[in-house]
C-alpha cells in the first residue's frame, strides 16, 4: 500500500548534539521513531538485526522506528541527532 505524500504528517521530536565519552551503550532499544544520525567524530557502533554497523564521521545513518538495535560505545564518540514521528493520527479520511 502506497502513501501520498500529502497525506505524511511527520512530527521533529528531537534535534541536538550529543558527546560521549565511552557513555552511549544501550540494549534493546525499540522506539516508535525513526533516528536520524551525522558523525562528526570518534566512532560508535550499532548492532541491528543483521549485524553491527560501524558509525564512523562524515557519515548519515536511519535507524527506522520499531527496529530493536544497540549501541557500543567505548572512547570519545559525537554526532548529531534527529528523531522523526510519523503522526498517522492527524490524517483525515477523504
């Protein structure tokens, strides 16, 4: 099933910058938003579903909403985030 782009309603919940100093280790996560990441510097990893990815600067990665993933973070590690909702509530029936 395919969506009009009229109808996608996204809502920013979240921009900033985060700096970690071996601090960013997380299991299990599963949120109802997609992630949006930049590197700047360091880098981290991301254990998905079908394996670790490696987040490394200069670089752009989408984590979708409902994907359980991880973080591995073990020495300095910054990147910019964005998290994105994509609010199905406020569609109207046409």
């Amino acid at each position: 099933m395919t969506t009009p782009i009229d109808q996608l309603h996204f809502l920013t919940l979240n921009v900033g910058l985060a700096v970690h100093e071996g601090d960013w280790n997380w299991k299990n996560v599963n949120s109802p938003f997609t992630r949006l990441y930049y590197v700047t510097e360091g880098s981290a990893k991301i254990i998905l579903p079908a394996g670790t990815q490696e987040l490394r600067p200069d670089h752009l990665y989408l984590i979708p909403s409902f994907v359980t993933h991880g973080y591995l973070c073990d020495s300095h590690f910054c990147h910019y985030y964005l998290h994105i909702y994509e609010d199905h509530e406020s569609s109207s029936a046409t």
